[in-house]
C-alpha cells in the first residue's frame, strides 16, 4: 500500500493519508492491454513515477492518481481511498480484577472522539460491561464471541453508538467460554489477528480500542497478538501493584509473536490523594517501571461509576468533573506516544 496526500486532521494532531491501491492500478493497466509506458503517456506522468506507484514506491499525490484513473477508464475510488486512516490497535489489560480497565477505555475512547479520532471499541470481556455503559443491548448473533467462534471478519459486527466518532464490537456473556473454544483451533494465537486485519486494513479508524478480561488467558493473548500497544491501569495500593512484573513478562512473551507490540505505559487510576499509602505506592510504581509511567493520572471519581450507570460517557455526564479533566491529558498523551 502507499500513503499520500497528508492533510492535517481537524480536531486531531497527526495527518490523514490517502492510501494508493496500486495493485488494482496495475491489474486494470493489464485489463485494458497497457503497457506502463502506455500509461505513462496516456496519463502525462513520467514512466519512472509508473513504476514506483505500481510496486508500492510512491506517495505521489491525489492529481496524479486522477490522471492514472482518468487513463485508465476507473474511477479514482477504484485505485485511491482519501479518507485513510492508519489505524492503531490499543489493548487496556491487566490480569488484576478492579483496576478499572472498562472505565479507561471508556474515558479514553471518548475524549480521543471529542478531539475528531475515530474510534472503534472492542469488548473483550465477558462482563459486557463496557458495551453496557455505552447504551449497547446484547447481541450474541453480533458479538465479539459469534466472530471469534466463526473466525469471521469482524467488519460485520461494528455497530453503531449514539455518539459521534465512536463505534463499538460488543461482547455477551458467552464469552467466559470462550477460552475453551479457542483451544480447540488451528493457530489460535492468531485468531483475533485474522479477524480484525481487515478493520484494520480498512483505514475507517483512527484507534481500535479493546477492552480485555483480568486473565492471563488464550484470549487476551489473541488480543494483545492482534494489538500495536498496551496499556496497563493500576490502582495504586498494595494489592493493585503487587504481580505487575507478571503482566509485564506475560506482555513480552507475546512479543515473541508479536514483535509489533509496544508497551504505551502504566496509568494509575483510581488514585485518592487523600490516603497517604497514595504517595507511597507512586514512588514503588515509577521506582519499578520508570519512564513508562504515564504522567497523568486519573483520580478516584464518583462520578464515573454514576456515569456508567446511566449508560453514558462520563464527559456527558459531567463535562467539568475531575476525571473528565484528566482523561483530556491522558488522550493527549497517548497521542503523542501512538501516533
């Protein structure tokens, strides 16, 4: 694929692509018995240029591309997409039940939405709850698990929220199960890969977002096998930090077949100022994992769990709350580590 055509995002900081199809160029010069140098003059451009953009080589712009179409007969949708977007799996995992995985991805699909990012969700967890606070209803025939089960493209299962820039793969409660079924497939630590390139390759999201199940299990290895980044949340309290070097080596054995996978950082959420262990369990934290530590923080916040409650985004909810606030810095800084 080439990208080409940068155009600066509203709303976002980084480049919208076009991607050049330049298999489908080079399968249509065949059709209509062109040689690249027929192309070449045909279309104006030199034959060098033809060359690069048939194997891949070139970012040469949309006009060029316009002049290939119109040479060939095709419509330039046929051979350009202009609204590509180069998508970014992001998985939020940590096999510690209650560090509020579901909450951040919520917080941070949504702020990266409110900025123009758009944004897939996908629910890994059994619990549904993610697809819940969203406003999602259960549907097994549209689930994450029916695709998993099937090894289908999960290009049929993206379903729509209520809200701008934000699109969502539900789970349901079929999904504890699903560790079991996966055992029983061919290459099943790639199952999830092959299923969600095709999203992926789309070019329709800016993000994919995943919200995992507090396992170490086959499926989350088939997420993270899937996943460009990883982010862990951790509850600063003993509990919450104690077991970390786990997930860490858990992550780094997946590297072995995944070697795309990054670790984004830790984010301390949940975080109380007001209990003097908080201090404490910062200094253990960035002591053990340094620079991969993020800076921001997302603070103990009743208005989050009010929020999933009532079934939507907490920034609707309570656009002025603490953790609204921070889940803003934290999209940024994720922004300036992925993309």
């Amino acid at each position: 694929m080439v990208y080409c055509n940068q155009m600066k995002k509203q709303g976002g900081d980084f480049a919208v692509k076009g991607k050049v199809l330049f298999e489908n160029i080079r399968n249509r010069r065949l059709e209509v018995e062109f040689t690249q140098q027929d192309l070449a003059n045909t279309s104006g451009l030199s034959l060098s240029l033809i060359k690069a953009i048939e194997t891949g080589r070139s970012e040469s712009g949309r006009e060029n591309i316009e002049k290939i179409s119109a040479a060939l007969g095709v419509a330039i949708d046929d051979i350009y997409i202009g609204d590509y977007r180069e998508t970014k799996v992001v998985s939020i995992a940590n096999n510690k039940g209650g560090s509020g995985k579901t909450s951040v991805v919520a917080g941070l699909g949504y702020a990266l939405a409110e900025k123009g990012y758009k944004i897939l969700f996908v629910d890994g967890d059994a619990q549904f709850n993610l697809s819940y606070s969203l406003g999602m209803n259960l549907s097994p025939e549209n689930s994450l698990n029916h695709a998993i089960i099937n090894e289908n493209s999960l290009m049929g299962y993206i379903q729509r929220t209520a809200y701008d820039n934000m699109d969502i793969i539900v789970s349901d409660f079929d999904m504890a199960l699903i560790e079991m079924k996966l055992f029983t497939k061919v290459m099943r630590e790639s199952v999830m890969r092959k299923i969600l390139e095709p999203v992926v390759e789309a070019g329709i999201y800016d993000f994919i977002l995943i919200d995992t199940n507090p396992t170490l299990g086959i499926l989350n290895f088939n997420i993270l096998n899937a996943s460009d980044y990883v982010i862990i949340p951790v509850e600063l309290s003993s509990f919450g930090i104690i077991g970390l070097n786990t997930i860490k080596n858990y992550i780094n054995e997946i590297r072995t077949f995944n070697r795309n996978l990054e670790l984004a950082g830790v984010l301390m959420n949940k975080v109380d100022k007001r209990e003097s262990i908080t201090d404490d369990a910062q200094d253990v934290l960035e002591q053990t994992f340094g620079e991969i530590v993020f800076k921001s923080y997302i603070s103990v916040d009743t208005n989050i769990k009010k929020a999933q409650w009532d079934r939507q985004p907490l920034d609707l909810f309570n656009r002025n709350s603490r953790a609204t606030k921070q889940f803003k810095s934290f999209a940024e800084e994720v922004i300036r580590i992925v993309k």
